[in-house]
C-alpha cells in the first residue's frame, strides 16, 4: 500500500485521535494546568513511539516539558527539523464557545476546539504523515528531528535554552514547521514572513486604596481616567504609533513585493465579513494585507480597573491595567523597542500617579528570502495534495522559535500552514476546516517524500 | 436612670449587637444575597420591636423590602421621619480587605467590616438612641417614623414608588438622615448639601467576535483603544468635563458661601494623606473642598475588556465596556444630563464600533438653607454629645431619598453625620471610629430629647 491509501484509509481513526489530543486542556499561561500539560505532552511522545520513533522522549524543563525525537536512516537524505506546540491559550471568555472548548465536535466540515489549528491540529497532520510513511514503507525516506514544545504561548523560553544547549542535538539542513494559515480557503500556502512579538502590561496607581466617587471625585487623579488618556495618545490620527523611534529601523516594502502581495488571490471583503465589524482602520498609506503582515503595530489585549460587576458601583479605583503588545518587522530590535515604549507610556502619565511597567515576553520578526530549493518543493507538494495552486504569503503573527533557530542554524525556514485567518485561534470557536486537516497529511507526506530526491 | 446613663451602661452590648448586624452580607447590588437582604431587613424590624415600635414590619417591594415602624405617643411634639439604609455595598476586591468584610473587628478605636459607616453603623446609633429613650423614660419624647431601606446602594426605586403612595403614613415636620461624613475627626458636622448621581454604563462593540491580535491587529478597530480615546476626550486640560451643556445650569458659589467653605477647619494635607496619591489634580480655578462637594464631575467607576488573567493573551477582543457615573449639583437636571453624557459619547466614538449606552441610575442634586431652628437644634446636640465644636457642612456624595423627600414633603431635612472622610465607604477596611459611634447615640438621643421642646 502507498502512503497515500494508508492515509486516505485512516481518516477516521486519525480524526477521533485528533479529538483525544484536543480534550486535554494544555492552557500553558496558566499554573492551575501544569498536569495537563504534562499529561499533554506524555500523549505526544506516545504517538511518535506509535509512529516508529523509538526514542521519543520527554525532556523536563524548568517550566513545561519539550517532546522530543528523532530517525536518522535515509543516509544521503536531507534531515529536516520539524517543530511545533502541543500548548495552547486559554479558552475564556467561556460563555461564547458554541461548544466547549475542549469537547472537539464537527459541524459544516469544521472540528472546533481549542487548539484545532493553533496548534495541535497542526502537528497532528505532521505526526500522521510521518506515520503513514513509515507503516506503508518501513522507513522514512529523509532524516528527521521532532521537537514540540509546550510553552509557545507563553515565550517559549524553555525552548530558547534548550536551543542553545544542544545545537548539534538539533542541527538540521532545513526547518519545517506548521503554525500559521493558508491564505483562504483553497489556496494552500508558504509563509515567508512573521511579525515579532513584545509583550506588556502597564499598573496605573492613583490612591493608595479605592475611595468613594462621591465624597472624592472631581479631586483625585482617577486611574482609569489616566490609563484611558495614556492610551488615547499612543497612535496618532493616521494611526501611527506614536512611540519615538518606533519606526526608525523599519524596512521599506519594495516596490516588487508590493505588487506581489496586491495580485494575491485574497478579498478585501472576505476580511471585512471575518471581522464583522461595522468598519476597518489601520496605518494610512497602506494596504490592509500590508497593516497585518507587513507593518508594525501597538494593539491593546486587555484593560481593567475598578467595578465591573452587576450594577453600580461609585468607586475610584487604586489602580488600573492594561495588556499591551507591539508587533515587530524586520529590522525592528525587540529589547530597544521594549525600552521606546515604557519610556514613552511613562513620559504620557501625569506626576499624580505612580506606574509599573512590565516587560512580560520580546520577539524578533522574521523574513525569509526564499531563495532556496526547499521552497518551491514545499509549493508542489502542496498542489499535489490539495490539487489547488499554492502561494508564498506573509503572516502577522508571530512564532518565536522560527527567529530564534533561523538566528541560531542559519537554515532555511518552511512554514507550511493549514489554518485560516477565520479560525478563531486564541478567540472563542476555533476550528480546522476538515479539508485542510486531510489534505494537509497528504500534502506533508508529499513534501517529506519527495525532499528525498532534492 | 436618665438616657444617657442606659447608654453609657450599654456600650458593650451596644457595639456586639452591631457586629452581628454587620455579619449579614446584605449586598443589595448582587442577586445571589437576596437571601441575605430579606434576613437584613427581619433583624432592623426585630430590633425596632425591641425598642418599642411595636408596629415595625417588613414591607416587600418589587425588589428588597422596607423596614417601617412609627411611634406617635407625643402629642403637641414635632414628628420626625427618620431614614437610613439596611444594604451595603460589595466587598470586592476582597485581597484588600485587612480583615473580612463581613466579620466585623475592632483595631485602633475603630470598628470595620463593610457597613460600618455607610450605612448599618449611622442606622444602629439611631435605633440605640430611641431605645435608651423608650427604656429609660418609658415613652418617646416626640413623634417619631422609621423608614429603613435596603436598595439605597442600587438606586433607591422600590422607596420611591412606595413614598408616592404613601404620602400620609409618611408625613412629618422634618426629616432625619445619618448617612453622611463628618467634616474630620473630633469636628461633628451637620450636612446641608449633597451631590445628584447619574450612573451609566457604555460596551463599545468592534469586531463580531474576539480576534487574534497577530492575524487581524494593526487593520481592525480596538475597540479597547477606541473606548480610551472616547475616555480621554471626557476632559479638557483644565479637567472640565467636556459634555456640551454640562455645565449650563450650575449656580455658581456665592462670594459668602466659599468664605464660610474656606474658614472650616479642615486640611489639605490631612485631604492628600487620606487619598495617598502622588498628587491630586481637579477642575481649574476651585479649591478641593469646593471640587468635592460644590462642583458637577466625571468619573470612571469601571473598565474592562480583553485578557486581563495571569501573563499574555494575543487577542483583540470583540468588545470593551466603563462604567461612569456624574455627580451633579444644584441646578443640574439628571434626566438631561444623561442625554447630553450619551449623545457626546456617542459623537465621539469612530463609525468603526457599535456602541450601546445604558443608564442605569438617574438622581438630582439637593442644597438646604438651613433657616429652620431644628438645624440649629442639631449642632447644639452634637456639641452636647461630643463636646466640641459642630461646623455646617456640604457633601460630594448622594442620597436619593433626600432629595425625594424634599420635593415631596417640602419639609427641613437635617443630615447628621458620624462617618469620616476615611471610613473607606464603598472600599477595602470601611470603618467607623468608635467614639463617633458612642457619641453619636448621645448627640442623637440628646437631639431627640431637647426636640420635644422646640
């Protein structure tokens, strides 16, 4: 039997294993959950065993555990380091799931789940590939090293030590990896470009405890007020971020790339259905495809402060928060950046309050010039295995493991995604469209078969 | 035994007495207590009985019930009505609490857990007060009407239905109210101004659903960043607020008025020390009393939207809500006040978001002229009862029930305050000090006493 019949005969049962993968809550932002993640990643390695690695392993680290393996019997053939993530984000706000989080149920041709494309739909389609290629012929026909970690959503700075402890471990001639989207549905994609990723969050103190609105208010510096005033200045009418210097280091889309992105098969009126809000904005002087890929950006992920109960509640609060984070292109510097920002959120707040800054994670962006062979590879196996044309895009997210092992090996970098931008990954209702997951195995399957004969 | 032995020889159980009226949660604003509520209102009833009022019964409302009673044994006397409230307000943040809100503790001279001052504390001097009264004389000295509300923190509504319709059973010569502050410790103080509140609650709606903030940020509406720029525009740099028209109906200060405000002995440094802020800041060209008590403001009450757990969550979520509330002053008209709040921040929010504005309490502004000699009969029982000097004063905070009773009856009504500036109404470690409570029951049964003879 080929690989592609024992694919095509094992729908169902990888699908149901998908579904056990996808009900362990493996949240790594919170503590509550370290067993799950433990039990997570016991389950990974188990089914690399199952699929022929016979020392996959799990490596403690000092927050949640990598999984590790490796088969190095295709003398001759590339060896390829395929990474992912077993962890996910957390699955709040609860209330608006259709159904929970982690029960995996399949409605209109989609799994949804916490997790089903961000990313343990996605590794699951490399694990069964792998599989089928070697139940069908006995081996493997390149070398390959698996690492998926558990801590992506959280920085992944387990991994980055781990990394640079074990370099020849890990040495590849390429890395492959499968965390981002296709461009839309039937366009099967490469992604060439992420964003970098820094993280913060921002203490405004007013008070030294809550005080009553009535017999205070309209004489003390309201925390909410000054957070809200603070934040009301960090992007200017053309909504650029107003940090000094945030844009000095920024790259210039060429001319070429441009063009390129503006003949992509993509809407601007699917985006705006994905949204579904009564309208769009971003950086003037850009395209939208431009704001999410290919400009940096300050984005508030959470605000509170004060009452936010049932009914009223006359306080002034002691202090008020914010989550926020910047995404990064090249040649933006992550840590000079982190510096730009709390200096200018500082010089923004009055004298009458106090502020904590913190810097939670940093990130460097990436670009791949995409020169090398593997690439186009990556393309054909793609239009093989979903019978569609493939495309190269770039992505606004961010994954900081691609950074990190293209600074550190200086190897080519394949992202092969099978997500869509509507999937709801770190929202409520994220799905897999079940097309993608299946044409995804083939797809790998091709692609790992093929980089035989590069 | 004169009253003022049965007090002096009832402190202790007095004070126990007031702890277990402390101990019942009687959180008004929070469904899940209506258990709590209606024991609340059982235990104010049982305790009127107790001290005579044979009659007192718990009056169900559409939402918490009433405590009434009357005693009218005293012909040719004045008959008083006297109001308080049986509700509290929540106790979160709980974390900040010294010791539990609901198990009241006595620290320093003072006594604290939620209630204390606002409002069970200020309630149980009066019924103390009358029961010394009743016990030691065996009948009042004057005609007295008991009306204990449990709604006071929600808005009042259930009482005001209730006094249109029982306009009679209600009626007296003036009205009697502790639910204020004094001026500062060791200065008694009768109140002859309160501030109106309006309290509203905006949700700014962006995208149809939570977005990731790497796929989709930098090219959709925020609608935490787009709610921040709306906040910040609530302001000018003088710290008006800037809704059109807010300011069209205030009267101004009269020149004799802010002399009398001025020579009060009260401390802004004592004010900057209770608030503990780096600094304080309020509307140009007004002293911080004046902004306190005198002047209409803006505050933010509550904010929140998006991830605010434990370390990062990458999302733009698809809606952000604050909580506001204006205090109002004479001649201000809540009902067109709100208007003009919704219809500015409305204007100021970007056509990008949905917005739905919610008022969720509306009440006017109230200012005595305190000509009646029964004001001058409450500073004298106050100087008896502590032995100091009593001042008139103004307040920033509201009592709905004030104003209510003013429009209806057209009668005095003489606010008589023993919290303090500090007691942390509405926040962590409320308190009462112990020797305004002990006091309190003298200068009030003392008030009662020498109105007999009025």
């Amino acid at each position: 039997m080929d690989f592609l019949e024992y694919i095509e005969s094992h729908r169902d049962a990888n699908l149901n294993e998908l579904k056990e993968f996808l009900r362990i809550p493996s949240i790594s932002t919170k503590t509550e959950h370290r067993a799950d993640i433990a039990r997570t990643a016991r389950w990974v390695a188990d089914r690399l065993r199952e699929a022929g690695f016979a020392n996959a392993e799990v490596v403690p680290t000092k927050l949640h555990p990598l999984v590790l393996a490796d088969s190095l019997e295709a003398p001759g053939a590339p060896t390829i380091l395929f990474y992912g993530h077993y962890d996910v984000q957390p699955a709040d706000p609860l209330e608006f799931w259709t159904s929970p989080a982690f029960e995996p149920a399949v409605r209109d041709g989609k799994l949804y789940g916490r997790g089903t494309a961000d990313d343990k739909g996605q590794v699951h389609i490399h694990l069964k590939a792998l599989e089928a290629l070697r139940k069908s012929q006995g081996k493997l026909p390149i070398n390959i090293k698996v690492i998926i970690e558990g801590e992506e959503e959280v920085g992944s700075v387990s991994l980055w030590d781990f990394v640079a402890r074990n370099k020849e471990r890990l040495k590849a001639d390429a890395l492959v990896v499968s965390d981002t989207s296709m461009l839309a549905p039937g366009v099967p994609s490469v992604t060439y470009g992420l964003r970098g990723l820094n993280y913060y969050q921002v203490e405004v103190k007013g008070p030294a405890q809550d005080l009553h609105s009535g017999t205070f208010g309209g004489a003390v510096p309201n925390p909410i007020t000054i957070l809200a005033e603070a934040i009301a200045k960090l992007h200017d009418k053309n909504f650029r971020v107003t940090v000094p210097g945030f844009y000095d280091a920024v790259v210039a889309l060429s001319a070429k790339e441009r063009k390129a992105l503006r003949s992509l098969p993509w809407k601007e009126s699917d985006f705006r259905k994905m949204v579904g809000a009564p309208g769009l904005c971003g950086e003037k002087g850009f395209s939208t495809v431009e704001r999410i890929w290919c400009r940096p950006t300050l984005e508030l992920n959470g605000i509170w402060g004060g009452y936010s109960g049932e009914g009223s509640k006359t306080v002034i609060p002691s202090k008020a928060f914010a989550k926020i984070s910047t995404r990064l292109v090249p040649n933006q510097n992550p840590a000079k950046i982190a510096k730009q920002v709390e200096r200018h959120i500082r010089k923004l707040l009055p004298k009458t309050v106090h502020c904590k800054f913190e810097v939670l994670s940093t990130g460097k962006p990436w670009v791949a010039p995409f020169t090398h062979p593997i690439f186009r590879n990556a393309i054909q196996a793609l239009q093989k295995g979903f019978g569609k044309k493939a495309v190269f895009i770039r992505e606004g997210g961010s994954i900081p493991f691609v950074t990190q092992m293209h600074d550190t090996f200086k190897v080519p970098c394949v992202l092969i995604g099978f997500g869509l931008p509507d999937e709801n990954a770190h929202a409520p209702d994220e799905h897999i469209l079940l097309e993608n997951y299946f044409s995804g195995i083939k797809s790998i399957a091709i692609f790992y078969s093929d980089l035989a004969q590069i």
